[in-house]
C-alpha cells in the first residue's frame, strides 16, 4: 500500500502516459477511458491530465479529467470516466481524493464524478445462466455473490462517509458508464494464465459448436490496421457500414464515422497495440466486424457490427474468438466484453444480451458504479435538476 500522496497537480499528456507504461510494465492496467488520447475522442469536453506526487515528487497516480461547462457559465462538471488510476487498496483513500476535490475545484469545477474502477461482487456463468432459468429471480443483485469484493465496500464506505453521491440508474446503466460488466478471466486464481483450450472448454456448448462452424465454413477472420498492407481492405470505413446496418437491424442510434476515425487514430498514434479491428470475411463478403482496446493487461471487445445475410457461417463467434486468442497471447489478464444491465427476466428485451455473453464461460462483475461530488452545492443542484428533466 502506498503513502498518501502530497499533491496533485497538473501534468503533461506525456507524464500521464509515461506513468500508464510503468503501471503496465509492471503487470498493471487502467481503463482506456484514462488514457490521454481519450481526451481527443471526445472534443466536446475539455481535458486535463492531473497526477498525485509523493513526497518525493515522484507520481504515484494520474487520472484524465474531462471537464463539460454549464450552459452560459464558467463552471464545469469535472468527469472521471472509469478512474482517478490511484491506489484504491489505500487505507486513507480520503487523502487521496480531498486534494483531488481541491484541484478540481480551483479549475473552476462545480462538482466531480467519478467511476472507481473497483470490483464489489461477482457471479459465475452458470449462476446467471440458473438465475435467468429460475422464475423467481428477476435481477442479477438477487443472487448470492460468488465473490464479494472486500476493497469495493471499503471504498463505498468511504464515499458515502465524504459525501459522495451514488449515481445509479435503472438496470446498472449509470449516467455514463456502466455499472455491470461481463467478463472472462485469462488466469486462474493462483495466478497462472489459462490457455486457449481451457478458455474454449468453459465456454458453452452453443460457442464451441458456432466457433467450429465457422471454421468449418471457411471464416476468415484478419487485423492488421485500418487500411495496413497485408489486408488494405480491413478500414475503418468498412466497420462503420456494417455497424450502420446492425444498428437498422438492432435498433439503435449509430455513432457517426467520423467518431471512429478519430477513435483509431488517437489511440493508435498513443499506442500501436492500443486498438485493433478484426474483419471476418466468407467467400469475401464481409460477415463481421469488430473493435477491441488492450490497456496492459486488460483486453476489451469495444463495438461489434454483424451482415444480417450469412448468419449461418457465425463471423461473429470467429470474429470474438480471435480477439480471445490474441488477448490470451498478449498475456492479458481479462477479457471484457463490456456492459450489461442486471436483469435476468427472460421477457426483458435487455436479457439476450447478457445471454451472448454468458456463453462464453465468464462472470458478471458488478463495480462501485459513478458517484458524484457536489463542490457549488447551488450550481450542482441547478444541473442535476436540469438533467433529471431531459
């Protein structure tokens, strides 16, 4: 456990990804979301690098602040999506965060949120695959915990002692982002890595038999970089098609290509291992596209895009699978595969969902959530009444 820091301050995107490599030299890994090429993804919102030194002026944490102004005012909600990336073990975590507040505020912050990236419970494959199976359970907080996590309800504790505020929202989708995550563990619990067969034997009947078919049908699944000499083909405007017509398909509002090129570039120029695409191609129709990000040893599936022609051949269990092996290769310690809500009623539209998910033999992982710290209490009531209203 490390001593509580002296200060923070303001530090260049430079010290902040330096102190990111030494995390993950070191076995580490923090949200992509707390990265400083983040900040150029989204423009809307103003950044800033902030770092806790020791005594010594050594850094010893760094998060990225996004600070979002008030309509005709000099006061912004300062945002921390999935961080600070500081020593959360601490046992005075309120010496970190109070120099923290007091930073903040000075750059003209009304209040703070902040998304500790804390684990509090975790439930098994087959404990969802039982809950959505059982009439009676109808969210995922009604079953017992395979595991509860000890540092989370330290860390909730402490908020709450301080004044925070628990942003949740119905189904554990939070005002920005998600509370329940599902995920598939590429270490025991000794700490060795599994490898890729037993990663594949935990996985469903269902997974294994479309991973196969897949193969069988001749899916080919390729990366390397938008538009890179191996596969010219593979750019980013051939995942935004096929994002657009899943979200026709699914219903949803697509991000415009715009977001995506500005996405790959940044996070590249930062990282060249940063992010990759994968295409899945069939007789050379294009079947399935996807993006994943790897921190250190955190690997996440990020977007996903399918044709709604060629279902049968399963480009998006190859597509999946692939992104898996390459995790297992970089010696990452999970594979995320991102949000999901807490339902488990099997007539919620929200269920299919994390039934894709649950077949790939991972856990559901609940985390603190995002939590609020009003620092104007006048002006932080003004915002949140404005959005209770949108």
């Amino acid at each position: 456990m490390s001593e509580t820091p002296a200060r923070v301050r303001t530090i260049s995107p430079d010290e902040h990804r330096a102190y990111l490599d030494r995390v993950a030299a070191d076995g580490g890994s923090a949200s992509f979301l707390q990265t400083p090429a983040w900040a150029q993804v989204k423009p809307e919102w103003r950044p800033e690098s902030i770092g806790w030194e020791d005594a010594s002026g050594d850094l010893v944490g760094v998060a990225l602040v996004l600070y979002r102004q008030l309509p005709r005012l000099k006061r912004y909600l300062a945002y921390l999506p999935e961080g600070p990336v500081i020593d959360w073990s601490a046992p005075d975590l309120a010496g970190w965060l109070d120099p923290m507040a007091a930073h903040l505020r000075s750059q003209g912050a009304f209040g703070i949120r902040i998304g500790p990236p804390v684990v509090t419970r975790r439930w098994t494959a087959q404990q969802v695959k039982d809950g959505i199976a059982d009439d009676a359970v109808t969210t995922l907080t009604e079953l017992p915990p395979a595991e509860r996590g000890v540092e989370g309800a330290r860390v909730l504790s402490t908020l709450r002692t301080h004044g925070w505020r628990h942003q949740g929202a119905e189904g554990g989708f939070a005002a920005g982002q998600p509370q329940y995550n599902f995920a598939i563990p590429l270490r025991h619990p000794d700490g060795t890595p599994r490898t890729e067969d037993e990663v594949l034997a935990g996985m469903n009947q269902l997974w294994r038999r479309n991973i196969k078919k897949a193969a069988k049908a001749g899916v080919e699944v390729t990366t390397d970089g938008p538009g890179g000499p191996e596969h010219p083909e593979n750019t980013v405007e051939a995942f935004h098609e096929l994002y657009v017509e899943t979200a026709e398909r699914d219903h949803f509002t697509p991000r415009p290509l715009g977001y995506f090129r500005t996405m790959v570039d940044a996070l590249s120029a930062e990282d060249p291992d940063r992010i990759r695409l994968w295409f899945a191609r069939h007789e050379g129709d294009l079947v399935a596209a996807t993006i994943a990000i790897r921190v250190g040893t955190h690997a996440w599936y990020s977007y996903g895009a399918s044709t709604t022609h060629k279902r049968e051949v399963r480009g998006s269990n190859a597509t999946q699978w692939a992104m898996i092996r390459d995790a297992i290769a970089a010696k990452a310690d999970v594979y995320d595969l991102r949000g999901i809500t807490d339902t488990l009623d099997a007539n919620d539209s929200h269920v299919g969902l994390i039934q894709f998910k649950v077949g790939t033999g991972g856990e559901a992982v609940e985390y603190v959530g995002e939590w609020d710290l009003p620092l104007r209490r006048a002006t932080y009531a003004a915002f949140a009444l404005y959005m209770s209203r949108r």
